[in-house]
C-alpha cells in the first residue's frame, strides 16, 4: 500500500506542476488552456485517492484532517474557476488567480 501511495504522491506532484506549466505556456495572453484544466482535474481526484488511502491504511501517517480540508476547498474553488471560464479565449485574468490559488496550494502542502 506503501508503494501505491508513493506512486499516487509523485502523480499528484506532477499534476501540480502540469498547471503551472500550462500557465506558464498561456502567459503571453493569459488563458485556461487544457494543461491547467486536466491538472487540476488530476490533481484534485488524486488528493482524493491519497486523503482515503492515508486514512484506512496502517502503512502510511494519518492526515491532517484541517489541512485536508483547507486544500479541499483552495483545489475546489481553483477546478471551479478553471472549468467555468477554459472557453473564454484571451485574455482571461482569472487564468492569475487560478495560478495564485494552485501556488498557495503547494506552499500549503509543504509549510503545513
């Protein structure tokens, strides 16, 4: 199960930073591009899968349950605005607070 999890962890990291890469693409006239949609998407269901896994398994840490659900709701707001607005073309100025809202995630993740 260990194993899994750790698979799960570095899919969920790459995921991460697929979004950023996809801003970073679309900077130029920001926009959603599909990078950043289909990240977040990834990203989200796999933080699902790795939050269920952390609590039934005996092998992996239990999670923090406050952190959890302050992600939860950060990568929810981030999906949200993502999908709601992908069609618009450029410029999308909320392409910057999905990007703000994806860095403060990943602070989250590792200074919590």
């Amino acid at each position: 199960m260990e194993t899994l999890y750790d698979v799960l962890t570095w899919l969920h990291i790459a995921s991460w930073a697929a979004v950023l890469v996809g801003y970073v693409i679309g900077l130029r006239g920001p926009e959603i591009n599909l990078w950043m949609a289909h990240g977040l998407t990834a990203a989200f269901i796999l933080g699902l899968a790795l939050t269920g896994i952390a609590s039934a398994s005996d092998a992996v840490d239990d999670p923090n349950n406050a952190k959890v659900a302050v992600k939860l709701v950060i990568a929810l707001v981030a999906l949200g605005l993502a999908h709601a607005t992908r069609k618009k073309g450029a410029p999308n100025p909320l392409a910057h607070v999905v990007a703000a809202l994806v860095l403060v995630n990943v602070g989250l993740a590792y200074l919590w």
